[in-house]
C-alpha cells in the first residue's frame, strides 16, 4: 500500500457512500451507509471508518464529491473535486468496463441512463419527476409488507407468474399492489411484477430516444436488487453487468477522477471535522430580482462554503 491516495465521497438521499483509492488506482476501502435524512451527521459517522481502516501516516492527496448533497458536503470536508453524477458514475463503469455502451443507474430518488460511445459519454437522460422507478419506492414498499428490501430482492426471484403492477405512478402502483394482494396472487408474485414495472418504467421514460445497446452496466443501490436485474433482462433480451463496485460507483469515480485532476495541495480538512458542530443556515440575497436562497456551511460560528446562488457571488471554485 502506498504512503497517499484519494478519497471518493457520494452523498445522496439514501446513502453516504466512501471510497479511498491508491495512487495506482486500487480501491483500498469501501463503505456505503444510510443518510437517514442528515448528510452532514451521516459522513461525520462515516469518515471515521476510512481514518480506521488506513495505516498511520496515509494521506488523502485529493478528495472528490458527488451525489445529490455534492456543493454542502464538498464544503464541509473542503473538497478538491465536485462533480455531478453523470460524470462520476460514467468515470467508474468505464474503468471497469471498458466497452460499456449503456449505464443505467438508479439510485434512491433519481434514475439515469448514460450513452457511452468509444469510451466517452454522448448522451444521458434523468428522471427527476416521480419516485416510481427509484430505490426509495422499493424500500417504501418493504416497509409497508414488513420485510427488508434484500427479502423483497428474494422473494422477486421465487415468482413463477409475475402479476402486472400499474408502474408508472408511485400512488397507483401501490394501490395495484394492495388490489393483487387482496384478490389472493402470491407476495412473490406482486413483488416480482413490481420489479418488471419499474423496469418498464425506466425503459419507457427515462430511455426514451436513447440507443440502449449491450455492454449494459446496471449501477446504484437498485443494482443489489435480483428482481430487478432479472425484469431487466428478461424485457431487454440481453444480460446486465453488474460491476464490482456496484454499490459505491458514484464515490469510486469520485476519487478517480480526483486521482486525475491537478492537486498540487488539497484542500481537504482532515477527519477531525468529524468531531466538530458543523450546522448549516441560509439567507436570501437581494442584490437582484432573483431573491436567491443561499445556504451557509458553518463550522464553529465560522462560514466555510455557500452555495444556492444562480451567480457565483457567494460560492467560488468549481
């Protein structure tokens, strides 16, 4: 193991997910954990894993960030590197697989498919709308027939005549769920046709107009979920890759792409920020007609980063 290396953090609405990589690219650690509402609270828990898990006097070259939370937790570990999702989980499929021609990637509140061609992304779609096709819907599902989401992934795999579910609206599959339910199809059943309406749903909606051609590169926290790699593949007629680090690729490409940018000193602020109070605040800006709401990171009655303005007034770096 190498005296440094990079730290790759995605912080979204239902995961805080790090990775550290060496200076050669080797993933030397990985942890993907809850945010439980506080993305500030759950990276303060989480960092202190990487501090643990590396030798004494390994250094942190240059940290990356990505995710939905990016700008808030970029200011509150002073990041080298923010980038969108997109980007990150792009730059993590093509490491792995080179010749991916299609990422779909669904995380806890969005889903995205990206267009790889000859090792560069050339176009990509979001759904930002509605939570039908999102993590979120499934853990919320569980939740409501009191079993865990990777019971729910079993039990999709012990359907033998999966029952359309109406997929395309989160309130009307959930009363088509309970409608089946109440007519006496099996849970297996129910929770495998879920599985195959939201990958219709994807499919439909967020690829529209797209190319969706194999090597195909399922990613995010939804790519655990059998059933819905088995809906996948059984609707696309192709199989799908699920990558080594299918869970963290976010933060894996996070740091990769941190590895590559030029650091000559980091700004990264260290792990003690795990034990400081680190709240946030906000104002409005009335210096034009926009009325901006911006947000303060505040370590210790100090302002370290803003962001929410629609001008860089208030926010500077990337």
């Amino acid at each position: 193991m190498g005296k440094y290396g990079y730290l790759g953090i995605d912080v979204g609405s239902i995961s805080t997910n790090l990775v550290v990589i060496s200076d050669g690219g080797d993933v030397l650690f990985q942890t993907y954990g809850r945010v439980d509402g506080d993305p500030i609270g759950s990276l303060q828990k989480t960092l202190p894993a990487v501090r643990d898990a590396l030798p004494g006097g390994f250094r942190i070259a240059g940290a990356g960030v990505t995710g939905s939370a990016r700008r808030l937790i970029g200011g509150v570990i002073g990041a080298d590197v923010v980038k969108n999702e997109i980007s990150a989980h792009a730059r993590a499929a093509i490491q792995l697989h080179p010749d991916v021609r299609t990422i779909f990637e669904i995380g806890g509140q969005d889903s995205k498919v990206t267009i790889v061609r000859e090792g560069v992304v050339v176009d990509f779609a979001m759904n930002l709308v509605c939570a039908a096709g999102t993590g979120s819907f499934l853990d919320s599902q569980a939740k409501r027939l009191n079993i865990s989401v990777e019971e729910l992934s079993e039990k999709a795999m012990l359907s033998r005549n999966p029952t359309g579910i109406a997929g395309r609206c989160t309130v009307f599959a959930e009363s088509d769920m309970i409608h089946k339910q109440q007519v006496g199809h099996s849970q297996e059943d129910i929770i495998m046709g879920l599985c195959r309406a939201m990958a219709r749903n994807f499919l439909s909606n967020v690829c529209s107009g797209k190319e969706i051609q194999p090597p195909i590169v399922l990613q995010g926290g939804i790519s655990a979920n059998k059933g819905i790699r088995r809906a996948f593949e059984s609707i696309l007629g192709t199989g799908l890759i699920i990558p080594r680090y299918n869970m963290v690729m976010g933060a894996y490409g996070a740091a990769l792409i941190a590895s590559e940018a030029d650091i000559a000193t980091s700004k990264y602020r260290g792990y003690d920020i795990c034990s400081r109070k680190i709240t946030t605040r906000s104002f409005i800006c009335g210096d034009c007609p926009n009325d901006c709401e911006i947000v303060e990171v505040v370590d210790r009655d100090t302002a370290i980063s803003r962001s929410g303005g629609r001008c860089r007034k208030w926010e500077g770096g990337s």
